[in-house]
C-alpha cells in the first residue's frame, strides 16, 4: 500500500527527466545549440505559419488539362499510324473524351482495326503492387466509323502521374528561392499543399507556382503580316500568339516547335555585356544542341520566338549559326524577373496549370505578435490555474501543481520528439490541457475526502481514491481523446495542430495524473506521517448540500428544449455568419504604415474595384483593419484576381498581415469534412459510452450532448460571431469536454446503483450529482480561468474560438446535470439486467 519498488521510482523520475531534456531546447535559439555539445538534443517544436509567418497555398491540377492534352496526343497517334499503314481517312476529331475517325475504303477496315489496337493495350502502372489500366477503349458504330474513348480510369493514372511529377517540378522550384524547410505534400487525388516558413513575398511565390513554363522554340512565319492573319484566317500551320509586352504585340508563329524546354539543362540570370540588361543565359544538352545548331543553320536571317507558356517573351532574328548549345533571352526583364524566368526554366515545366485553391499567409510581423500573445495567454492561465489549487486544496495543490508543470514539460517533449507543428489553436490545446489535468487531481483528491469521510484511514483512502478515481478518469478522456482523434484525421491546417496537441495532452495527463500523482502522494504519506487530510483543504464548502437538482427537472428540461427549439429556429431562418472556410472569398489583415487605418477610404477604394461585397472593419489596434470579400464569380482564379487587384490598390499604405484565400472548390470540401467530423466524433464516442455504460446512459449522453451541440450553433447564430473551421474544433471539444463532465456523473451514478438497490432513482441521481458537485464546480472553474486568458490575452485570431469554448464549458457542466440525469428517469433506468448484476456487487464497494 502506497510502496513503489525502486525501480518503479527510477521508471518514474526518468521519464520525467527526460520529458525535461527533451522540451530543454526550446528555451535556446538555434545558433545556442549549435555550440553545445553533440550529445544535447536538437529536436525542437516547430512553429506553425501562424506563429512564424509564412505562406501556405494549396494547389489543384486542373483534370481538363490532362484530358486535352492527352485526346491531342491520341488524334495525333492515330493520324499517323493510320498514314503509315497507309489507309485513307476522314473526319478525324476530338471532342470531350472521344476520338472518332471514319475509314473511307470499307476492306481496310478492320486493318485500320488493328493498326489502332496497340492504343487501347492495357498499360502497366508499376508500384510494388504491379497492376494495369486500360486508358482507351475502341468502338465500331458501323459504316467505317472507328470511336476511341479514354477511360476514366486511364485519366486517373494520367492526373496521379502528373500530380507526382507537378510535385518534383514544384519543389525544385521553392527549393530555389532558398527558402527554409518548405513543405511540399501531397493531398487526395490532384491537390498539392506548398508551405514556405518565413516567406515575406507570397506573390512572388504564386508566380513561380502558377506558370507551368513550357518553354518552346517557334520559326516566326514571314508569309504575312500578324495583323492581316488576325483581319483573316492565318494559314493552318502556324498561329497567332501574343508578347508579354503592355500593349501586347501579335506574332504569326509556326506550330510546329523547333526545340522545347526539355533539351535545357541549365539557365541563369546574368547581365548582357553590351546594354548591361537582365537576361537569362541558357544551355541545351547534346541533343537540343544538334537540333538548335541544324534549325538556325537554315534559317539565317529569318525571326523566331522564344515562347514561354504560349506568350513570346522575344523574336530575335538569327544572325548566324549558333552552334554552341547556348543562347541568351532578352525581354525588359528586371534582375528578379530574370531570375524567377531562370528558376522556372532550371526546374522544368509543369505537366498542367496548377490553381491556387487556397492561400493562407500570414506575415513575420503578425507572426511574432501572435507568439507573444499566446505565451502571454498560457502563462497567465498557468498562474491563475495554479493559484486556483493552492486556494483550494494546498498541500495537494502544490503536489498536483508539480504533476501539472511535468505534464506541460512532456507535451512539450512529445511534439519536439515527433517534429509536431505548434500552432495559435495547438497552444489553445495547451491551455486547455491544463484545465482537463487538475480535473484529473481534483477526481482523485474528491474521491480521498469521500474515503476519508466514510471512515477509512487516510492510507487506505489515498490507495482506494486513487484506485476508484482512475477508471472515471480513463473513461472521461477517452471520450475526449475520440474527439481529438477525429479532428486529426478529417481536419487541416491548425485544427489539425490543435488535435495532435490534445491528444499528446491527454496521454500524458494520464500518465502524470494516475502515477506521479500518485508517488508524490506516496511520497509525501511516508515524510509527513499525517493522521488525517491537511487543513488547507478548503473543498468542504461543498459536502453535504443535498441540492435537490431532479425536483426542477421538468422546468430546466422545458427551457433547455425551448433554447433548443429557438437554436434551430435561429439556425433555419437566420444562420451563422459562415467564414470563408465554408463559403469561400477573402480575408485579408493590414496594419496602415502611418497613422490609423481609415475604414472608410478603405472601402470607398476597393468598392471601384467590382468585387461584389467589400467589409472593412477595425481589428485589434486602431493601425489595424480586417477587409473580407465575397466569393467571387469565375472560380479560383477570380479569387486570386481579386486578391492582386486588393494589393495594387492598398499596397502603399497598408502592410499586408494576413491573407486567407478560400476558392469554391476547398470551401465545399471543408464543409464536408466538417460535417463529416462531428458525426463522427459523436458516434465513435457514443458507441464507447454504450459499450461502458448501459443504453439508457448512452441515450441520456446523446440527448445532452446534441443540446450542447445545438446550444452552441445557437450562440453563433444569435452573436453573429463568425463559423469557421477552428469553430468545429471548439465544437468538438465541447462534445469531449461535456461528455467527460456527463462520464464522471454516470459513473457515480452506475456506482450508487450498485450500492442503493432500493433508493427512488430522482433520490439516487440527486445524491450523485452532490456527491460529485465539488469536482464539477472546481474542474469548470479552472477551465475557465485557463480559457478565459487564453480569451482576453490570447489576440484575436482565437478570439471567437475560445468565447466558444467558454461558452461550452458553462453549458456542458449544465447539461451533465439538468440533461443528462432527467433523461434517465424519462427512460427508466434500472433494467431487469441491470439489477441482476447490482445483486453480484458487495454493498461496501462505493464511497
């Protein structure tokens, strides 16, 4: 009894020790440890875009341009097998994704069968599974009609391709700007997410991201002028492309390419030495040096193009033979220009244009703002929840005190050991973790009293406490847990943060709660032979008040369901101010350079702009101001249109702090996944419910957490905060956190039902609730002086995502009361089954 071997001592310490050193090198910078010694950990918390600043864009492979590119590549195949085979043809065409040619001689029919059989062969796809797709398919309608249809399938395997190669172009790319760990990934079937730490030109990097810089080579067609092939039709084989120039310039350009991209195998900014311009030196390989030599050999004096994603950059005329394998692009370029022309070409060009979906930037300045808020917020929180404890509970504050700054310390650890990012909801998380670890102590303390109480010595209630405690504690955050795993799985970006935080959270909350908890405990038994409970306990205010909650059941039953009834009503007609996250559009922070930032010029400025509706609101500071645009009609490039057009006009006067750019395609997604989310979360935590409890508690626990669910949606609805994604994290934590409130009652409940076979169920329910009320009110009060920092100190990115929080805190410790035990009597608990187990149980098992 309360012995721990030394070997479980040694076990303890150690882990706490090295949870230590290994959060330790985050108190030093970088240049720090590198003049420490070999064997001090590097491993350290990285920081989320949020706190560092930094750029996170995702990008979508545009499917139709794998599919037009692929139906030209098939015409062209079948065009010049059928000319080698030597069959005549007509009407060969592309359309969608069907390719169909009709055979004019009806006896080369089936020749023109086989000769095209090759197209639709299965293809091999490797991998280590092997495997094959067919990407064509071949039909015969009748009078010498051929139909060649590509697969769905088959254009699968071509977006997987092109995504894998779009991932490789697009790193060698942000590799070259010499940026710091950029975070190249891939996301479900044609989505690729770029996040650049520390990037202080995000349209710099869109511009490099958005070229697919296919660099061609074209003979400029001389037969006429451009601007009479515009006024009539320019011959078949060549085509009308334009300069980057303002005003553009038409060129009458041959189709046909020379030399593509592909044969480069370097390029560089240099300056010319005759005008000491910008331009972009490059260099062919063997093969591109041949063909470029062999073309200008016999085109000596005539213009060509240099065209780079179908726009003439220039159109030199050739002076003589360049046989060198190099040459030189002049354009006006500036020295940047020249060098992002030159990253593109190094790189190579993309297989489809890649569309900017998403862009979330968020500037160093704001960055560092929001790193001091938060530590501001988690060390007040810190303070305020420690001296809660002490107030409260003492000498036993003082031992769950130090079992709560070891719990911080192995957070901490864990998220430096598997390389987690920490983001603005990741330290929301932290804080809330520290809410949830002293109600794991005041459980356990609750339970020692009520031992003590009932007349055992204070030894054997430390050990029966702690024994009795463990399973509410394990139960209550494993529900939690469900949520947070939930929330990793099916969110993004922080919220995803915010879930690896908690759930590393409450592992160790169990581990520091459960076991070190319990050797100090020990350890301060076996100093201080006391002979009863310290007299700094000051939790007895609470015993013996004999609330009668279930005797105004039916009245705070009736206003929840008419607060509920009002929610949905709220909800249906008026709904919630939905952030860009689920209805797509801009926001966008700024912070006036001089002075305070002028609303209205603001929105006088971008209204001249045609963006639809333009709000401008004061953020924080009076230098600051928050701008949201509506979704913009035209898709994704709208929205980055409308973001370039923003920029041009405020770029003067204003820094740009943050920007978040949503387009129509992620906020449909992210609307689901949301949805997705909560069902989820509700349904694995509920199925644990049914699985520990009997099926009145997990009806009981349903009806009370969809109030709290509704509730919330309703308290949105009715202070017009705005719904984002961190909302449905807020919501799911509020599902965790009200469940484990409902858990620790119900299984007092459980427990007294075992014990009072015989005692009215609205008696019973009473009696548990009082019985666990000091625990409830303690746990709810240190929450909230946690969450409540985190409110008002934490900036207002978080704002709304911890008003929500709080919001949930009060009103899932109402529903665990006023909810979730009248639900039981409605649904008369005590089943035969139930009653035939109390039976089993001895009466002395509960306290």
């Amino acid at each position: 009894m309360l012995y721990f071997s030394r070997w479980k001592t040694l076990l303890i310490w150690g882990l706490v020790v090295l949870a230590v050193f290994m959060a330790l090198p985050n108190a030093f910078s970088d240049e720090q440890l590198d003049s420490m010694p070999s064997w001090v950990p590097r491993n350290k918390v990285t920081l989320g875009l949020d706190l560092q600043g930094g750029s996170h864009i995702m990008l979508k492979l545009e499917r139709q341009d794998i599919v037009k590119e692929r139906l030209e590549t098939v015409v062209g195949e079948i065009r010049q097998t059928l000319r080698d085979a030597g069959i005549r043809y007509t009407g060969l065409s592309g359309v969608g994704q069907q390719v169909q040619v009709r055979i004019t001689d009806q006896e080369k029919l089936q020749a023109a069968v086989e000769a095209l059989n090759p197209l639709i062969e299965p293809v091999s796809v490797g991998g280590l599974t092997g495997g094959t797709v067919t990407e064509a398919t071949l039909e015969q309608p009748g009078d010498g009609l051929l139909r060649l249809s590509l697969t769905d399938a088959g254009i699968d395997y071509r977006v997987s391709s092109a995504v894998s190669q779009s991932m490789e172009v697009v790193r060698r790319r942000v590799d070259e700007l010499g940026t710091t760990e950029p975070l190249i990934q891939r996301q479900g079937e044609d989505r690729i997410i770029v996040q650049v730490p520390g990037l202080t030109d995000p349209q710099r990097l869109k511009d490099l991201l958005n070229q697919t810089a296919k660099l061609t080579f074209h003979m400029v067609d001389t037969s006429m002028p451009a601007n009479e092939a515009l006024n009539n039709r320019p011959p078949p084989q060549s085509q009308i492309l334009y300069s980057t120039d303002d005003p553009a310039v038409p060129y009458l350009v041959e189709r046909n390419a020379l030399i593509s991209g592909e044969n480069l195998v370097d390029a560089q900014a240099v300056f010319d030495q005759r005008s000491n311009e910008p331009v972009v030196s490059f260099r062919f390989d063997s093969r591109g040096s041949q063909r470029f030599a062999q073309a200008t050999q016999q085109n000596v004096g005539r213009p060509f193009a240099i065209v780079l994603d179908d726009q003439v950059i220039s159109a030199p005329v050739i002076r003589e033979p360049i046989i060198g394998g190099s040459g030189q692009i002049s354009g006006n370029f500036t020295l940047e220009g020249a060098n992002d022309l030159a990253v593109l070409l190094r790189a190579g060009a993309l297989p489809a244009t890649l569309t900017v979906v998403e862009e979330r930037t968020v500037g160093p300045g704001l960055g560092q703002d929001s790193i001091n808020a938060g530590v501001t917020a988690s060390i007040i929180g810190a303070i305020a929840v420690v001296i809660f404890m002490l107030v409260f509970y003492g000498t036993f504050g003082v031992l769950a005190n130090i079992a709560l700054a070891a719990n911080i310390a192995m957070i901490v650890a864990g998220l430096s050991l598997i390389g987690s990012t920490l983001t603005l909801p990741g330290i929301a998380g932290i804080v809330l973790t520290m809410g949830m670890a002293v109600d794991s102590n005041v459980l356990i303390y609750e339970r020692i009293r009520e031992e003590v109480r009932g007349g055992r010595k204070l030894v054997e209630a430390i050990d029966i406490g702690f024994k009795k405690a463990f399973a509410t504690i394990f139960d209550a955050n494993l529900t939690t847990l469900i949520a947070a795993v939930v929330l990793f799985f099916l969110g993004s970006g922080p919220v995803r943060g915010f879930a690896v935080t908690l759930s590393i959270g409450i592992v160790t909350t169990l581990f520091t709660a459960y076991t070190l908890t319990f050797w100090l405990m020990a350890f301060w038994y076996r100093w201080k032979r006391p002979q009863g409970l310290p007299t700094s306990i000051r939790t007895g205010y609470f015993d013996n008040r004999n609330i009668p909650f279930m005797a105004v059941r039916k009245l705070s039953f009736g206003a929840a369901i008419a607060v509920s009834i009002a929610a949905v009503v709220g909800f249906a007609t008026v709904g919630m101010n939905l952030g860009i996250d689920f209805k797509g559009g801009s926001i966008i922070e700024v912070k006036a350079r001089q002075g305070a930032a002028d609303l209205s010029d603001i929105r006088d400025r971008l209204s001249g702009l045609n963006l639809g509706e333009v709000q401008a609101q004061g953020f924080g500071d009076e230098s600051s101001a928050l701008i949201r645009l509506q979704a913009q009609d035209g898709g994704e490039n709208a929205e980055q249109s409308a973001l370039s057009k923003v920029r041009g006009e405020l770029e003067a006067d204003y820094d740009f702090r943050r920007v978040e750019v949503v387009g129509p395609a992620v906020s449909n997604d992210l609307t689901y996944s949301a949805t997705l989310g909560v069902i989820a979360a509700l349904v694995g935590i509920l199925i644990y419910i049914w699985f520990r409890f009997e099926w009145q508690f997990a009806l009981g626990a349903i009806i009370a957490t969809l109030h709290d669910v509704i509730f919330t949606l309703g308290l949105f609805v009715l202070t017009g905060i705005e719904f984002n994604l961190t909302s449905i994290a807020a919501i799911l934590t509020i599902i965790g956190y009200s469940l484990n409130d409902t858990v620790v009652v119900y299984d007092r409940m459980r427990e007294n039902l075992r014990r009072y076979k015989k005692m009215p169920l609205d008696v019973m329910i009473d009696a548990s609730i009082n019985q666990t009320l000091s625990r409830t009110v303690l746990t709810a009060g240190s929450t909230i002086l946690a969450l409540g920092a985190l409110y008002l100190f934490g900036g207002e990115v978080i704002a709304s995502f911890t008003f929500a929080m709080l919001a949930g805190v009060l009103i899932g410790t109402f529903s665990s009361i006023y909810i979730a035990g009248p639900v039981l009597i409605a649904f008369n608990l005590r089943p035969e089954a139930f009653q035939a187990e109390a039976e089993k149980v001895p009466a002395t098992t509960g306290a």
